[in-house]
C-alpha cells in the first residue's frame, strides 16, 4: 500500500487563498480530493466549518458538496450533451432549484466569467480556456464557502491561464470564498495568499509571499 | 499456428479479459437464442424421426402396403392380392393403441401390432422364443394374450405370464404377458416401446373381425415394386391406397409441415433479435478500441485483418454461445418433445411420443455441431458492418486527440427513407399469394417490416431532443435528468437505435403472435359457441386423447342411439361418425351425421346462406358441405362438384356449402350419415351428440346416461359423458396447449431484447463514469446517478415499445391474414385485444426498468475519483 499523505496538519481560515505546489505524486491532488470527500482518508481527520467530516456518509458528503463546496477540475468536467449555461445551472439544479432564480443566477455568472456570448453553446465548440470558464462559473454558481481548484491552468496555455487564475481570484475575493489551489505552476500559484509546497506527502513548507517562489 | 492469428488470438483474449460482463451477456444472448432455434429444429425432427422409425420398423421387410384408412378393409383382399405375381408375401396387420390403466387412471397409450404370428415368425426384427408345447403355441395366440416391448416391461416392471390392465378398442381387460419381445440386434429398436397380439387376437379384441388395417406385402426382388403396385391398383377396390410404406411417414410429414415451418420461423427470432445485439456489441467494441485500430493500422495491420480481427471476436462469441445453446437447446428439446408429439397426435395424426432419441448414434454431436455453426454464423452476420467500420477507420484521425465518434454521422435521414420504402415493400410482397403451400413471401413481407421499422430507429432516438433546453424546465431536478439521459441517449442514434430495434423487434413479435392467437382464440370460441350446440356428447372413454387412442378406441357401437333416444329427457341424438379418408392425395376428415337433424338443432358457420337451409338441401340432394380450408385446397367452391374415392366406387357429389372449421387444418368433408353409410358401409359412431327437453338437469340426464349405457357397454368401458360446457373447455385447453411453444418461443426473444438493453446501458454507463463522477463531485447524489441511467433506459424503452406496438401491429395483420391464411388456410376474425397489449406493454416497460436497474445501480456505485481520472 502507497501512503499517500502523511503528517499532513494545517488550518486554512475563511476567505484564504492557499496554494499547494510540488512534484507529481507528491499527494496535493490526494489532498484536494479529501478535503472534498471524493476520497476518503485511511486515518486523521478533515474538519470543515468547525464540524469534523469523520464518519460522513456518502450522503452527507454529497450535501456538503451541493452546499458548500465547488471544484474546478484540471479536464474541466463539463457535461458534453449540456450547453454552457445548462452546465452552469447543473449544480444548482442539483438541488433542486430551477426557474427564474436560477436563470439570473446562471446569467450572473455568465457575465462575471465574460461568457455571456457562448451561453448556448456546447462544451465541444469551446476553447480550453472558454470550457474552463465555464467550469469555474459552475463552480462558484452554488456561492460555495469553499473552492477546489485542481490544476486549473493544466490544460491550457499560459496566456489563457493566467486570466483563469486572475479570474478566480478575482471571483474568490468578491465572494468571499476560500481557496484551495493545486498546481505545477509557479505562476498559477502566485494568486494564492500563501503557497504550501509538499513532497511524498507531506507538507515541506509554507510561503507566504508568492514571489519569493518565482525567484530560487 | 501463424504469427498473425497469434497475434489476433492475443488481442482477442485481451479484449475479452477487459469486457468480461458484456462478453457475458452477449454470449448468453446468442446463447437463448441458439437454443430456442436447436430446441424446435431437434424436437422437429425427434418427434417425426421417432415416428418414421415405428412405422419402418413396424413394416419390416414390407414393401408395399394396402390400406383401406381409418374404416380399414376386408381380410378377404389379402387373397386377391397374393394373386399378384411378384407378390412374395402378404400379410394381414392390425394397428391400434391400448392404453394402460393405474387403478383407475388412464396412464401411457401403447401402440399395439397385430400379426400373422405363426406365419411371421420372427420376420418383423423381434424375437419371441419359440413355443414348446402346443399348448404354450395356443397361449401365444389366444385373445388375451399380448407380448410386450423389453423396455416397456422393464417400466411397468412386468415379465411373463404377468397382468396388464389394458383398454383395448372400446373395451378394458386384464390381459396376460404371452412374452417379451427381444431386439434382434444389439441397436435401440421401436419394438421396444410397442406391444404385439396375434391377429386372430386382434380382430377380436379391437372389434375387428373379418377386418384388417392394413396387408403388408413384400415383393419379389426381381420384380420392380412399382409394378407391383400398379397390378395391385387395377385388381383392388379403388378406395383402397397401395403405396411404399415410407409414404406414411411423407404424409405425415405433409401434413404437419405448415405446423412445423410456422414454428421454426418462430424459433428463428431468438435469433434474429441475438444478431442485434452482437451488432450492438461489436459497435461499441470498435468505437472503444477506436484508438486501438488506429495503432493496428499505424504499425501495419491491413483493413481486412482489422475486419478479420473483429469478425473473429464475434466468431467467439457465437462459438461459446453456441455451445451453451446446443446443450441448453437439447435439455429444452426433451421437454418440447412430448408437447410437441402431443399437439401432433391431438391436430394431426398419433405420432406417439419418442424417448429421449437425441442422444442416440451421434444425435448429440450433430445438434452441438449445428448450434455451434448456428451461433457462428449468426454473430459473424451481426458483426459484418462494425467489422467494416473498424477496416475503413481513418488511421490518422484514430490517432488524433478528440472524439472520433462524435465525428462520425449516422445518416438518419437515409435510413429513415430506406426504413419507409421497406415498409412499402412489406406492403406489396403481403399481396401475392404462397409459392409451393408455403408463405414465402408473407415472411419476406414480415423481414422487410421488422427491418424497416429497425431503419426507423435511429432517426426516432434522435429526432426529437434536438438542441432541447433545459433552463426554466418544469419538473425540477427531475426534468434535468431527463434531459440530460434524453441528450445523451439521442447523441448516439446508431448503438441505441441498433438497441431500439432489438426491442422493437422483440416486442413486436410478442404483440403480433399475441394479437394473432388472442384473435383465433377469438375466433374458435364464436366458432364454439355458435356450433357446438348438443348440451351433452356421449363419446368413447378416451376420446379426449385424440387420435393418440387409434381408431378402434374413437368408435362407439351405432346401437347406443336407441338407448339414449329413449331416455324421456332426451329431445334428439345425432350419430356423428369421423373418419379420415384420402381426397385427391389429400388426408381429410370425413364427418357423416343426421344433417336434417342437425339443421334442426345445431348449425355450422356457413360461408353463404343459411346453415339449415343447407344442410336440409345436403341431405336432400346428397350433397356435401366442405371446410373452407379444403374448399381452397381443392379449388372447389358452392356449386361445384368433388369426386371422392368410396369404398363402393369413385362417386361424384355436388358441393352445397363451404363452412368455417378449425378442428383440423387438413380439410373436413361433411355428408347426411345415411349417403356415408351406403358407401362407407361403415356403421360406427365416433360421438352421439344429445340434445335435452328445454328444463332437463344435465347432471341428471348425464348419471342416467352414464347407468344405461355401462350395462350396455358388455364389459366395455363406461363412455365418457361430457357436457356442452366441459367441451368447449377441452377444445380452447388443446388451442392453448397448441400455442404453448409459442409464448416460449416469443419470450426467449423479449429476454434476449432485454439483454440489448443491459448490454446498451452498461456500454453507455462505462463510457460515462467520468460524466457520472462530475456530476457526484458538482453535488449530485448517488440516488440521482440511478435515476439519469434510469431515465436512458426508459427513453429507449420508450421509443422501443412505440416501434413495437407499431410493429405489432403490422405483423398481426401478416400473420392474420397472409401467413396464416396461406399456411393452413383459416380465416381468423381480427380482434384487438386491449387488456392484453396493455399487459405486454406494462411488461416491456417493466422489463426495459429491469434492464435498466443494474447498470444504474452499478453506474452510482463508483467511486467519484476513479471516474474524475477516466480518460
């Protein structure tokens, strides 16, 4: 058995912008996933709100996602058959809202994610950069406290990831919701507050000032 | 072995490694169906098989045979017949059914022969040992006595001298166990199941005397039989048939054809319906291992050892299926043998029931040959247009990222205006009328509706939801599901228009067979009920068995009328007499009864006119009334005349009327019973039909009937005394016996549809575990998971029951009226029946949920991070 994670103990407070950066299978994504319930950990516990996640059903789990938490994947995720917006409402939908909130909810986010102009368009007739906006939108249309956004900027080109990541961080602060960033990218990581760097799954150390990062 | 079939074998196996639950599920599939086609071909062929042996081994060394029908001829023919120079030897041959009794149960019906036992003396392929004394050559011969089969003896554990509890003919008797009749050879012989009297005996026992069934004659080597024959038919009475003894079994064989072909074509559906799915799974196998192909061909693999590769893997799959088929197909054939042998003796003619023959000499091996070839052929057809596909894949765009699927265009449109000229096709090819008896083109009418409607599918899986809108939906969450398991079920019209039509197909078949029996069930009951008048028919103990009990046990002494007429309850009593006699090369029926009496009481459902007024001229002009069915065989028709063969000479009678009958399909003369005896000189009566005095109690007249007619009987069975309502029973319990096989035959079909439909959604669910893991990770429940998949199913379901009822439809009117019709020549009164088609529609949904449920259960039970890493 492959531990993953070990010795991982860290607090993010409300409304952080936190970075995780290292190499590949160094455990940041494995961190991502548990901190979102996809993954569930072998020992130690993950505590969201003050409330520990111990013992959650899958259920429960998926209550908290629906409320709570909004993920950004690295392949965007997007449901092919679903038009841009129809892929925005999806979470919400989720829940069980539908009409005329949710569609200015939808239009809300379409417009603060600039994509106001490919709202009937289908996932296979966007650019990267465009899905990943979406994806983002869809993200945050639920007004999640917390945002998971694993290797946001990992499919697309540098230019394009560099709006993604000022674009989160923008939508992050005005929303008041807390970030949790995984990535490769020095670059991407310079939007975080504080970059934790981790090595075969543990933590190694924390950065507060992002530029420290970018000049060895 | 050679380096590229070691290299396709290594692929194959891989493959199937990876896919193990569809490789399951579709070799299951070919596997019902090549065992529903093995069944009915094995039990088929079983049942005449076993019947051709009896009469083969039965005829011995005989060469030709003379036959005066069921009435039988005068032993004194045989003298005339040994006039005949090339006659070597003739001898006379009694041929009826006992049947055995358990207490006071009626148990197994047992062909019994009787023959010239000190002629024939171990000449017949059994050996009886030799009489000692005289008086043990007296035993052999005396009425009573009866020798029997070995493994008959072994089953009801009797041996020599022992006690059998026979009804023989009309009467029941204790007879004794003269021998055991002993195989000459080593091989299973048809002696083994029989039992032999002397013909003295016989005649005796079954009524018969100064009669015989049949002469065997056997020729002299030198002279050729045929003109033997022809001497024999210029000296003979010319009712009498002078034929080779095979030409019994190619009667039979005649006569039970339409039967047989109807039912193979059935059993062919189970394969028609695994040919889709195998279509289905090698689809989705070429666009899963699209990449693959890529690869195969960038490294060198030629487009036709793609195909090759691919037509393979089909191969394997109809290989395994075939295997499991044949020996499900055999377990499934010892069962359909005895309900197949007992519809035959019950509408066409005793077959007797065999034992299990398919085991014998090779029979096994040749069926698993047959299933395994079977199983092969149709999954290598089923795989022919993914195969291609996979041969013309774009190397390039194989290998470039992105979907290449979703590139490929399924031309619709196409397809929908091929399925429409299919249709008109099916349309005209259901106008012509049958080639050689046989409905060739109603079943080509039949493929081109099924296909058409399988080219309408895809454009009906993707046809409506088009560029359909979610946002603002009613319905909720609810509504979104639907969308998105409609979007997504419509982005595919080609594997689910492919999963559509099995369904469809299924269904169809299922609703146009239903539809079709429900409407002759229908039909039979008004036929029943408007004819079967008599309030209580007295008949020979057995008669129910049909013609399994023989013709001695169908007769009933024509002195009973008498006693029943004078029974003050008893209004009328007709004597209805049936017989079967040869019309133009033809086997029919001929009924003889008091027409005027009849047209008093009763009535038969006369094409034009009026029944009495019919019957009444009948009688008067001794005339005939003859069954539709014959009606159209002969070409004859109201007013025309029919020349029949009688044992007083070739007679020529006008036709009266032609009546609807469904107790036979091989044709049914009627006559007024006194013309019938005049030439027949037969006075026998099969059944006495009684009418009572308006107010008599039934159950009353019936104990009395039942009182006077057993002392009457003199030591024969007490007859059986059914009443009008227990008799319209019997007949619908042998219609629904009949159609049986059917129902089984249908749902074999429907449950390999189902399994389309698991093989879909399961392909459709693997291919989605990174969309379901999304949709866990954005918030969706696992509950909402099962739903979506829930949905896919229902919307095919959906569109597949639409296509089927449309189908079903359709096909119930080819069947009603152009298959049907053709095959055996009934006209059947369409009905609709509402009741039913709802139940097989509530049953297709249930079953399509059913399908549905386990891949939607599977597909919310994945782990959300294994599905978000899926490629």
């Amino acid at each position: 058995m492959v531990t993953a994670l070990r010795d991982v103990n860290l607090e993010i407070k409300p409304g952080e912008f936190c970075a995780f950066v290292g190499p590949s299978g160094c455990g940041k994504s494995t961190l991502l996933n548990l901190v979102a319930g996809l993954d569930l950990p072998t020992s130690g516990e993950i505590v969201l709100d003050g409330r520990s996640t111990y013992n959650l059903t899958s259920y429960e789990w998926t209550k908290i996602r629906r409320e709570t938490i909004g993920i950004v994947f690295q392949a965007f995720h997007l449901v092919h058959g679903l038009t841009a917006e129809e892929n925005i409402a999806l979470p919400l939908m989720l829940r069980g809202e539908n009409g005329q909130e949710t569609a200015k909810r939808v239009e809300d986010m379409l417009d603060r994610v600039g994509m106001s102009h490919r709202r009937r368009h289908r996932p296979a007739e966007l650019s990267g950069g465009e899905q990943q906006r979406i994806a983002i939108a869809r993200a945050l249309a639920h007004g999640p406290r917390l945002l998971l956004a694993d290797e946001p900027t990992g499919n697309i080109d540098s230019h394009q990831g560099a709006g993604i990541m000022s674009l989160i961080r923008e939508l992050a602060i005005s929303g008041g919701q807390t970030v949790l960033l995984v990535t490769h990218s020095l670059q991407a990581a310079q939007a975080a507050d504080y970059v934790w760097t981790m090595r075969d799954g543990h933590l190694v150390s924390r950065t507060e000032r992002m530029t420290e990062l970018v000049t060895p | 072995m050679p380096a590229f079939l070691r290299a396709l074998l290594l692929l194959l196996t891989s493959h199937v490694r990876q896919w193990p639950l569809r490789t399951l599920l579709t070799i299951v599939g070919v596997a019902l169906g090549v065992s529903a086609s093995v069944a009915v071909r094995s039990a088929n062929v079983d049942v005449l098989r076993s019947f051709e042996q009896a009469v083969m081994t039965v005829a011995g060394p005989t060469t030709l045979e003379v036959s005066g029908g069921e009435t039988g001829l005068d032993e004194q023919v045989i003298t005339r017949v040994r006039t005949i120079a090339g006659v070597t030897s003739a001898s006379p041959v009694i041929l009826q059914t006992v049947v055995r009794m358990r207490g006071e149960q009626a148990d197994q019906a047992v062909q019994v022969v009787g023959l010239d036992l000190l002629a024939e003396f171990n000449t017949r392929g059994f050996l009886l040992s030799q009489p000692a004394t005289e008086s043990r050559l007296m035993n052999m011969i005396q009425p009573e006595a009866v020798f029997v089969g070995a493994k008959l003896a072994a089953e009801w554990n009797l041996s020599v001298d022992d006690q059998v509890d026979l009804v023989i003919g009309p009467k029941r008797c204790i007879c004794r166990v003269a021998g055991i009749l002993q195989n000459e050879s080593d091989r299973t012989s048809s002696w083994e199941r029989m039992a032999v009297m002397d013909i003295a005996a016989a005649q005796i026992t079954f009524g018969m005397v100064g009669k015989v069934d049949r002469i065997d004659i056997v020729t002299d080597e030198k002279t050729a039989v045929e003109d033997v024959a022809q001497d024999l038919r210029t000296v003979l009475p010319p009712h009498l048939t002078v034929e080779r003894p095979a030409n019994r079994t190619r009667q039979v064989e005649q006569m039970v054809r339409a039967f047989r072909l109807n039912l193979t074509v059935l059993s062919w559906v189970g394969l028609l319906v695994g040919m889709f799915l195998i279509y289905n799974t090698m689809a989705f196998a070429v666009a899963q291992r699209r990449r693959e192909i890529g690869i195969y061909r960038a490294v060198g693999m030629t487009q036709s050892r793609v195909a090759i590769l691919f037509l393979m893997e089909a191969g394997l799959f109809g290989f395994l299926g075939g295997i499991a088929g044949s020996v499900a197909g055999v377990i499934l054939a010892q069962e359909l043998v005895a309900l197949l042998s007992r519809t035959i003796s019950d509408l066409y003619a005793p077959v007797g029931v065999s034992e299990g023959g398919l085991f014998w000499a090779g029979q096994f091996w040749r069926i698993m040959l047959e299933g395994i070839l079977i199983g092969c052929v149709v999954s290598m057809i089923g795989a022919v247009g993914p195969s291609l596909d996979a041969s013309r894949t774009a190397t390039v765009r194989a290998l470039a990222p992105g979907d290449y699927e979703a590139s490929q265009q399924l031309r619709v449109g196409m397809l929908a205006v091929m399925g429409l000229s299919l249709l008109a096709v099916a349309g005209l090819l259901s106008l012509p009328g049958p080639i050689g008896e046989v409905p060739v083109l109603g079943y080509a009418a039949t493929l081109c509706l099924l296909a058409g409607l399988a080219c309408l599918a895809p454009i009906c899986v993707t046809g409506w939801p088009r560029r359909r809108q979610y946002m603002g939906l009613e319905g909720g969450v609810q509504g979104v599901m639907r969308g998105i398991a409609v979007e997504h079920a419509s982005r595919s019209p080609g594997r689910n228009g492919v999963t559509v039509s099995a369904l469809m197909v299924g269904l169809a078949i299922m609703i146009g067979v239903l539809v079709m029996v429900r409407s002759f069930r229908h039909t039979v009951e008004v036929w029943v009920t408007d004819t079967v008048l008599a309030d209580l028919v007295v008949a020979p103990s057995m008669w129910l068995r049909g013609t399994e009990i023989g013709s001695a046990g169908r007769s009933l002494p024509p002195a009973w009328l008498n006693i029943l007429s004078s029974i003050p309850e008893v209004a009328a009593v007709d004597s209805y007499r049936d017989v079967r006699v040869e019309v133009n090369g033809q086997r029919v029926a001929v009924v003889s009864r008091d027409l005027r009496l009849h047209a008093q009481w009763s009535r038969y459902l006369v094409r034009n006119g009026d029944s009495s007024e019919q019957l009444r001229r009948a009688a008067d002009i001794r005339g005939l009334l003859v069954s539709e069915v014959l009606a159209d065989r002969l070409g004859v028709e109201e007013g025309s005349t029919l020349e029949i063969m009688t044992p007083s000479g070739p007679e020529r009678f006008p036709i009266v009327a032609v009546f609807y009958d469904y107790s036979t399909d091989g044709g049914k003369l009627l006559m007024d019973r006194a013309l019938y005896q005049s030439l027949w000189h037969d006075d026998l009566v099969t059944v006495f039909p009684v009418y009572l005095s308006p107010g008599s109690s039934i159950d009353r007249v019936r104990e009395r009937i039942t009182e006077q007619l057993s002392g009457a009987a003199g030591g024969g069975l007490p007859p059986l005394v059914i009443s009008n309502t227990e008799l319209r029973k019997e007949i619908l319990e042998i219609f629904d016996r009949t159609f049986l096989l059917t129902y089984v035959l249908e749902a074999i079909a429907v449950v390999i549809a189902m399994l389309g439909i698991v093989n879909t959604l399961v392909t459709s669910v693997l291919e989605r575990r990174r969309e379901f893991a999304t949709l866990r990770a954005i918030g969706g429940s696992a509950e909402q998971i099962r739903q979506l998949v829930l949905w896919e199913a229902a919307y095919l379901g959906v569109i597949g029951i639409a296509l089927g009822l449309i189908g079903g439809g359709l096909l119930s009117l080819l069947l009603i009226k152009v298959i049907n019709k053709q095959s055996f020549g009934w006209t059947i009164q369409m009905i609709v029946p509402i009741g039913a088609l709802i139940q097989a529609v509530v049953l297709a949904v249930i079953a399509t949920l059913v399908a549905g449920y386990f891949p939607a259960r599977w597909a919310a039970r994945q782990p959300v991070i294994d599905g978000l890493r899926e490629e």
